[in-house]
C-alpha cells in the first residue's frame, strides 16, 4: 500500500472493520457514537475521520488509532484481525462474545 494515511486508504479500512464485525452503518453508528451522516461521509471519502471521532471508535471496538490511520495490526483484536485477513465476516454470534451484547441491543452512547 503507498499511501496508508490516505483518506481512501483510511476509508477503506474502517469500512472493512466495520463489515468484518458483520454491522450495519445504522448499527455501527450506535456502537460507536457517530452520526449515521457523518460515519457515511468517512466512508464516501467526503471527509477523513478526525482524531475524536477515530477515539470513538476505538474504544467500542478495540481498534487502535494506528490501525485506524496507518494501518498497523499489531494492536487489533485478534478476532477482527482474522477477519479483516481473511476477507471474511465474523462467525454468528462472536459480536455478543466479544463485546457481551447483540449488535442490535447497542444504545446510542
């Protein structure tokens, strides 16, 4: 990858994470306590996720700002780690193992 702190690059990871939890945007913005437009804009490439909003992240889902805008693994769940690898979706049921909660049972924070 040239250029891992792109917005593409970035734009591309956080939909990967998103989609490697197996959520939706509706479901991902309650978990993490972003605006569905706003999650919408990271992702369309309108706009880089800036650093609170990146925190945000990062604490409902355990990924690392590093992660995040330069796309180092070392700190990620190794779950989520697999699954981005692997291109593959997470098991059913291994949201509510990891976080003890369904996706669907998240409140907006």
């Amino acid at each position: 990858m040239k250029h891992p702190e792109s917005v593409p690059t970035i734009a591309r990871r956080l939909i990967g994470t998103r989609n490697a939890m197996g959520l939706t945007q509706a479901s991902w913005c309650r978990l993490v306590g972003i605006t569905p437009q706003a999650w919408s804009n990271y992702e369309s490439v309108r706009h880089r996720i800036n650093h609170d909003q990146a925190l945000k992240v990062c604490k409902a889902t355990g990924v690392s700002p590093d992660w995040i805008y330069r796309g180092l693994t070392a700190r990620l769940p190794v779950s989520l780690a697999t699954n981005l690898q692997t291109g593959g979706g997470p098991r059913p049921g291994a949201f509510v193992r990891a976080f003890g909660r369904k996706s669907n049972d998240i409140s907006r924070a």
